[in-house]
C-alpha cells in the first residue's frame, strides 16, 4: 500500500514522501500512526549525516510511535482497533533507519507493546525515551537517599531526573540552557547553575560530591568532569555503595577515561545500551497510573509531517522551548 513517511535525504534536509509498504504478513501487524515522537539527540545526528551506520539516503528516521493495529497478518490475536506503542515500520520502499516517522508501519506483533485506553497516544508516542531512562535507573539501582546529579537535561536526561526522584533519591540536575532549569524546577527537581567545573556547580547541594552521575550529554569534553563530580569514599573498613557514573549520553566516537579518577573512588560505569521491553512496560505502568508525566517531553509541540524540515531546523538550532516534538499524522 502507498503511504507517507518523512525522509532524510541529505544532510540537514527532511521530506514528506511517499512510499510504498507491504501487507502485514504471519505474525505481523499494520499500524495507523497516531503521532511519532522525535529523539532529537540520535535524530539530529542522523539529520547532520553523522549517525553510524546509517543506511545510504533517504531513510526513514525515528523509533518511538503510537496508533492502533489497522490490519493483522495469520497467527495474530491483537484486535483491530487496539492502541499500541511501536519502534517503526520494518518494511518500507526506502531504507528505514527505526523507521517510526511514517504514517504506517508494518511492525512484528510481539514488538509492540498494547496500551490501555486511559493513556494519551500523543503521550505514547514518547515512551522509547523514557524507556531509554528508565533501563539506565534500572542498571544502576539507586537507593533511596543517595545523591544524585543529572548532567545533561535533554529528553533522556529531564526523564532520568523524574524516575531517581521517583525512587526517593536526592536529586539535582545541571543544564546550560535557563529554560531547561526553569522546567526542571517546575517538577520539583533542585536545578543548579553552571559553573566552571561539573562538580563546582554541584558542590552547593552536595558539597562532598555526588554518589551517581548521570550524564546525558554525549559531550566528550563533559565526560571526565562528570567521573570528577562524584565523591573519594571514606577509606575504612564500612561496607559502602559503590560510586557510579551512568553513560546515558550517546556519544559519536570514543571517550577516554582519567584512571587516577576512577580508581581513587572505586567507580562502576555502567553504559546503559538502549532498553528493553519490560523498560517499556514500566513507563507505560507508571503513566497509568499517573506516577510519571511525560508531557514535559513534548509541551504544546505538535507538528504535521508537512512541516519535518522546519521541525528539525529549530530543534537543531535549538530556537525551540520543547524538549523535543511529536508528528501529528
């Protein structure tokens, strides 16, 4: 069937076409998309033509999206009509890179994850994001109490924020851009200012050093003052936690660590790698039941496919408020 995706067709160029997907096939389903939301720091390196691995161009860009299950291929038992949460099409006449950015998807039926009716699909729409945070919370298992700061306050980052504050950590949360600290501090969360170093902007909450950093920058000039910010443990005979720095920022090449630093606090660095589909579960879980507030991911942006050059233009310009935006479809 012909139907409409957006396309990355060069460098920092993004199309509406159209393209031609196939009828669901066993154990396969056809999915009428709602609303496709944007991961801007993957997207916009796909954008700028610097994601690894890319297919040639066009490709289909994105991989969170909601809708309903249109059309159901033999051996599947979801019901036409029931909502579901999607990566993106598998199938498609130009190369999907995830693929959620179409206004139909063909997707494996055990890869999509049904939804109750008392959750939003535009809200939907962005659970890989915070299924992304929510592994990285899950890897590193906070305790209540401990200090945590969150560097970075993209999507990942501000869901990172909300999902340790759910777990009863103490939490402060850096970003370079005012308005991001304005919103944090909406939710409640302790925003500080920027600084010269990492841990000089935390050391007014936690002047001792942090217990876990999270960092959500994918900035390698970050990454050694983020392993920095965390505290030198007692050296005595206690049984104590181990410090932590969570890599939750997606970095383009490699990234070099300061040894002397790591060791002197005894540091896990976990590398959270993308989610899994109990990650998935528990966002839509707390969503229901109204434990987490996604739409801070999203605010009032809500864009058609028609607009996806201007869309990505001011998300890298980063002229936008919005944390990131959804496709209407």
């Amino acid at each position: 069937m012909k139907t409409r995706a957006i396309a990355f067709t060069a460098p920092g160029k993004a199309n509406i076409t159209e393209i031609e997907i196939p009828q669901p096939g066993p154990g396969e389903v056809l999915i009428e998309t709602a609303y496709s939301c944007i991961s801007s720091g993957t997207e916009l390196r796909c954008f700028a033509g610097k994601q690894e691995g890319s297919p040639p161009w066009p490709f289909i860009p994105g991989y969170s999206m909601s809708g309903r299950v249109l059309q159901s291929g033999p051996g599947v038992e979801l019901a036409i009509g029931t909502p579901v949460f999607a990566n993106g099409t598998r199938k498609a006449s130009i190369a999907p890179q995830w693929g959620a950015h179409t206004a139909h998807a063909i997707c494996n039926a055990d890869d999509v994850i049904p939804l109750p009716d008392s959750i939003p699909l535009r809200i939907a729409s962005t659970f890989k994001i915070a299924a992304i945070s929510a592994h990285g919370l899950r890897l590193s298992q906070p305790s209540p109490g401990q200090r945590i700061g969150i560097v970075g306050l993209g999507p990942i980052g501000f869901v990172s924020a909300l999902l340790h504050q759910l777990r009863g950590a103490k939490v402060a949360v850096l970003d370079s851009i005012e308005s991001r600290r304005e919103r944090a501090r909406s939710y409640g969360l302790h925003a500080v200012e920027p600084a010269e170093t990492i841990r000089g902007a935390f050391s007014e909450v936690f002047p001792t050093g942090l217990d876990t950093v999270v960092d959500c920058t994918g900035a390698a000039a970050a990454f050694g003052q983020c392993l920095s910010a965390l505290s030198h443990p007692a050296w005595d005979n206690a049984i104590k936690s181990p410090r932590k720095l969570v890599v939750q920022g997606s970095y383009a090449g490699n990234i070099s660590v300061n040894y002397n630093d790591a060791f002197m606090r005894e540091v896990q660095i976990v590398f959270p790698r993308d989610n899994q589909r109990r990650d998935l579960e528990q966002v839509a879980k707390l969503c229901a039941n109204n434990e987490l507030d996604l739409s801070c991911l999203i605010g009032k942006s809500e864009s058609p496919p028609s607009e996806a050059q201007e869309v990505y233009n001011a998300l890298d310009s980063r002229t936008s408020e919005a944390l990131g935006a959804v496709f209407r479809w």
